[in-house]
C-alpha cells in the first residue's frame, strides 16, 4: 500500500516534487518488494538510500496557477496495486499564459473593416487569475514588416474589429495573438493570413438570355463577369437570377442563387404558357452588384395531361419483350406530343435504377431489349413533349421466363 506524504516542493512554475511515503515495508504478493511507482506523464525515479521507506519523483510539465492532487500506485512482477488516497490540493505558482491562443483567422464582416478572430484560453492556460491579449496585424504587402497592434482586456474575448477604411477593401493581411497576465508575456499564435472585408461588387453580367426549358421553367444564361479584386470589389460568390411575371399585376419579383463561376441556371415553379422578365446579378459576401439588362421569354404550354393506358407486354425474343399500348391526344393548352418514354427497372429495386426508352412522337409500341429470365419488371409509359412529362401510367408488372 503506498501514501502521499504530506512534502511537497517547487522548483519551477511547470514542476513539482513529490514525497511518498510507504505505509508498510513489504505489501506486494509473496513478500516481493515494488520495484517502482507507475505515474502518468511524469518522470519515475528509481527508489533511494535511507531504508527505502522513502521514494521521490518529479512531475514536469504542469501548468501555472493551477491546483493538482496526486495519487501513486505500487507496481510489481504480478501487476500494478489499487491507488493511494489522493493528496491534498496542490496549487502551483503563477507564470505568463504557457500557450498561444487556437484558431487564428477572421475576415468578412462590413466594408472597411478587418475582423481577427481567435479562440479564447481556457481557465487552466491563464497562468495567473487574468488574461488579456495582444492582436497584430500588417497588410501582406507592406515591405517594411511593421505590425500595428492593439491590448484587449476581455479574458473571454475571441473577437477584434479594426477599421482599415473603405479603400483597403478586400486586402491581404497577416495577423497573429499573444496572451499576457499580470506575470508575464506568453507565447505567439502562428501568423494566419486573412482578408479585409469585401466592398458592393461593381460587376454587371452581360448578354443576358431566356430559352424555354418545359412549361413549369425557363433557362437563364450570361457571360461569366471577370472575377477580379477591381470588378468584384473581392471575390465571386455566385449569381442571382431575378424574375417575373411580365405582365402580371403587381407582379412579385422572385429569385434564385448559384454559387460559383456559373454561366447558367434554371428558374423553376414558373406558370404555363406565361410570359417572364428576368435579370441577373454578381453577389459576394458584402451584397448584389448591379442589375443587369433584363430578358423576355414565355414558358412552354402544359405537358401532355392524359397517360397511356391499355398496356400489354408480349414475349419478344430470348431476351426482348413487345409493349403496345394506346397513345394520348393534346389539348389547346398543351405543347404538341413529341413521344412517349418507357420506364422499367427489376421490381425489387428501386426506380432510380430504372431504365429509360424513347419512342417517336406517334408511336405506340415498343420492343425493349436486355431483359433478364426469370426477372420481374415493373413498367410505366409516359407521354412527352415541350412542356415536360406527362403523367405516368399505372404499372405494369412483366417477366420473360424461360420456355
């Protein structure tokens, strides 16, 4: 059985000595003596003169200002004893912040601004009962390497918003943290490379166009803008598309967003056979550029509204079956029939595996090839046109056994 003892030294902040003490001569298995101490993240030191009832280790590493207890176990050729009582609190002396603060970056925030951001100490890595920080910070650029510098006293604070002015708008800079208290200067962060925040892009997308993409839809297409610090005011982040109804009463403008270099996108839940306005514009993080030149397109009409029915599925080939059915008519209301698509897929998968084949605009039947024996299909029919597909048909479930 081992003990803590009641003496304790310091001989540096991060350091402590402690004395153990043990209770009985001999506590391990058949007499055998323990032949040293097992103690986590600390230097064992072998047992000393004087009877051996006295053993003397040193722990290294430990942090300013902050209180300990310790525990020792005895170890043999059998395997390690249960622990000792733990001591009493030691508390260790204080000393500046042993470590730099995490997460250093920033960026974004409003024009003219350059917003640092770090990740606050925890209690333990304070060293003493405060502790403040020190924020540098110099453009990239700047040739002579000088930093400018400011105290924030908040000990909890991750956070320091400096006004750099309008015209420094999305500009490089490297920053860095240091933490202090009341006993000294601790360590410096990394230096992390930010930007200033960004400024209204000046960009404008040009050659503006609308293409009909079915009848609930339309496609929206421009030239990509120059994604350059002068015509973004700092950096692309995509596009939005504005419409509506042309000549709708009060009509209510909607929009869309992509990301990225994009040259396209599609507005969607638009009404059949309606006219739409549309314009674009360049976004970044501080806002929309200007409007650019609008667009006029009409939506196609309706997609076919009927579904084929009367479907029959007849053996073919080895590996083909033959699928008749009886086609649909269009209305005033809807786009002209352009085909049919048959969609079939192995019923005990799911229909994103299915497999699709196009017909011409009047045909009403089908031979569908690669068909597996002894497989059960599920298949439906649908009418196609300008304005999209039409609805589905019932399934029809099939199988090409083997004769």
């Amino acid at each position: 059985m081992m003990c803590i003892g009641q003496g304790h030294e310091w001989n540096a902040v991060h350091t402590i000595r402690v004395y153990v003490k043990r209770s009985i001569k001999t506590n391990c298995p058949c007499g055998k003596k323990c032949t040293g101490h097992d103690v986590p993240d600390a230097e064992t030191v072998s047992p000393g003169a004087g009877g051996g009832e006295r053993r003397i280790f040193t722990i290294h590493g430990l942090k300013p200002s902050n209180g300990y207890y310790f525990r020792v176990r005895g170890v043999s050729a059998y395997g390690i004893g249960l622990p000792s009582l733990e001591s009493t609190a030691y508390q260790t002396p204080g000393g500046p912040p042993p470590v730099a603060p995490d997460n250093v970056g920033g960026g974004g925030g409003a024009v003219g601004i350059l917003t640092i951001t770090w990740k606050p100490l925890p209690r333990e890595d304070w060293g003493g009962t405060w502790v403040a920080y020190t924020v540098y910070w110099r453009l990239k650029s700047q040739m002579d390497g000088k930093w400018s510098e400011v105290n924030i006293t908040d000990s909890n604070s991750g956070l320091y918003a400096h006004t750099v002015g309008k015209e420094f708008y999305y500009l490089r800079y490297e920053v860095k943290v240091r933490p202090y208290n009341q006993f000294g200067i601790g360590p410096e962060s990394d230096i992390s490379v930010i930007f200033s925040a960004e400024d209204i892009p000046i960009g404008v997308a040009k050659n503006v166009l609308a293409y009909p993409y079915n009848s609930t839809a339309v496609l929206v297409t421009w030239d990509v803008t120059p994604n350059v610090r002068e015509n973004m005011k700092g950096t692309l982040l995509g596009y939005q598309v504005n419409y509506w109804e042309r000549f709708g009463v009060s009509p209510i403008m909607n929009s869309l967003s992509w990301r990225g270099e994009t040259s396209s996108g599609i507005a969607l839940g638009l009404t059949p056979n309606t006219w739409y306005t549309v314009n674009v514009q360049v976004l970044n993080t501080a806002g929309m550029g200007p409007i650019s030149e609008v667009a006029h397109i009409r939506t196609y009409k309706q997609a076919p509204a009927m579904y084929p029915t009367e479907i029959y599925v007849y053996s073919h080939t080895a590996g083909s079956v033959r699928v008749v059915w009886r086609g649909v008519h269009t209305g005033s209301k809807e786009e002209t029939l352009e085909g049919y698509t048959l969609r079939y897929w192995p019923f005990t998968e799911d229909i994103r595996t299915a497999i699709d084949v196009k017909t011409e605009r009047y045909e009403t039947e089908k031979v569908i090839y690669g068909i597996q024996m002894n497989m059960v299909y599920e298949l439906r029919i649908f009418a196609v046109s300008r304005g999209g597909d039409g609805i589905h048909s019932q399934s029809v479930f099939f199988t090409r056994a083997r004769n």
